[in-house]
C-alpha cells in the first residue's frame, strides 16, 4: 500500500517547475493529485500524462491564483468530483522584482493577489471539503530567513506573509486533527530561477552542498508533511535549501 492512497491531493501551480515535481511525487505516494495552472494548459497536461503513465491519476483545472474566484471555483470542482480534499499544497506564486521605490503599484496588486490572496482563498475553500488527518502545506522561501540579494522586498513581503498564516493556522485547525506546515525552498532550479540564470554566479557558492536544488528535494519534504508520520508536525517550517541559510 502506498502511504497517500486514498488520498486526494490539490497541489496549485503544479504544471511546472516545483509544482510539477510535488504533483508527481504525491501521485506516485498513491495520491489522486489535482493540478491548478494559469497560463500553461499544454505543461499541465503533460504533467498529467506522465503521472498516469506511471499508473497514477490526476487531473488538471485551469485556475489563475490570482483570481479569488477561479481558485474557489477549481477546489470546488476537486471537491465535486472526488468527494473530499485531504491534501492541499499551496505552491502557486510569482516573482516581482525591483527596487521597492520602483515597482509599479499594479505589480504589487498581482503578486499579492497570487502569493497571499490565492493562498488564503484556496486554504478558505478546501477546508469546507477537508476532514480530521487534512494536511495543508505551504510553500514559502528562504529569503524570509536570509534575504540573499536586494530587488526581493516585495517578493520577501508575501512570503513572510504566509508564514504567519501557517503559524495561525496551526491553532485554528489543530483541533480539526488537521496539520498546516510550510516548507521553505533555497535556490531551486526552476523557471523562476533556474540554475543557470543571472544571479546563479552568486548564489552558487554559498549554497553548501554545492548545487541549486532540485523540484524533487521540495517534493521529499511535502511528501513527508502529507504522510502519517507527520501526524505530530504542525507549525514547522522546514528548509529545504542545501544549507544556504545556515
């Protein structure tokens, strides 16, 4: 028996990158697994494909993040077909970068709208369809720890935004039996910062196993969050970062 099987799983902005790589790893834990995109309808159903192709199922809803009703909209659509949601990793974000003075105010709304509002709205909805042994887990960023460059202000604001959330959540749910974590990302190569990107001289060295992550290290730790033996974890935020922050 694999330990997610029965499992349903709503893992958002799962068509690239990190998402693709918890979507996949949660399906091949037995989970049922719900991707959520935006702009990337071809990705998602490749997403899709592979994990069926390894003998999974998933699904794929077009849900922009930042639209409040579009991320109520698609969880209720998981919860309508499946019955339930068990699992929710909030993953859907963006990057806005730029000297704090300099970003435009629209910007701003945009990033907030997905990195906070989407996290909320989603967390809001699955908890209607999520019963006692639920595991919600964010995703957040190192730089709430160790702001490695500057242009990140913005960037960092909405991180840190959600791990207070977590940290009020735990209290809020704890009685449902139902555990909220998040797990924090270092340099991960991915679209957003991709190992080979303009800033990856920089970064690079002081990473101390000496390389970007990888999707699948993010994935190992939701996994573990999502499974029985986190059963006693809630609240924690967890870095996954190859010691970029030690």
């Amino acid at each position: 028996m694999s330990k997610l099987n029965n499992k349903i799983a709503i893992v958002t902005g799962g068509s690239r990158s990190i998402g693709a790589a918890i979507a996949k790893r949660l399906a091949a834990d037995g989970a049922t697994v719900a991707i959520t995109y935006n702009a990337s309808p071809e990705k998602a159903q490749q997403v899709v494909a592979d994990i069926e192709a390894a003998g999974g199922r998933a699904i794929a809803i077009q849900a922009d993040a930042g639209n409040p009703d579009a991320v109520r909209q698609g969880v209720a659509a998981v919860a309508a077909q499946f019955g339930k949601v068990d699992i929710l990793v909030n993953n859907a974000g963006i990057s806005v970068l730029g000297n704090p003075q300099e970003i435009p105010f629209e910007d701003f709304q945009r990033i907030l709208a997905v990195n906070v509002t989407g996290v909320f709205v989603a967390t809001q909805e699955a908890l209607k369809h999520m019963g006692q042994g639920g595991r919600i887990i964010h995703i957040g960023s190192s730089m709430v720890q160790y702001a490695a460059f500057g242009t990140a202000s913005a960037y960092t604001l909405t991180k840190g935004a959600v791990t207070g959330f977590t940290r009020g959540l735990v209290r809020d749910l704890g009685p449902r039996g139902i555990t909220v974590n998040t797990v924090h990302p270092g340099p991960t190569d991915s679209d957003m910062n991709p190992a080979d990107g303009p800033i990856a001289d920089f970064i690079k060295p002081n990473i101390a196993v000496g390389r970007y992550g990888r999707g699948e290290d993010v994935a190992a730790a939701v996994s573990y969050l999502a499974g029985e033996e986190a059963s006693f974890v809630s609240g924690a935020e967890l870095m996954v970062d190859g010691g970029f922050t030690a």
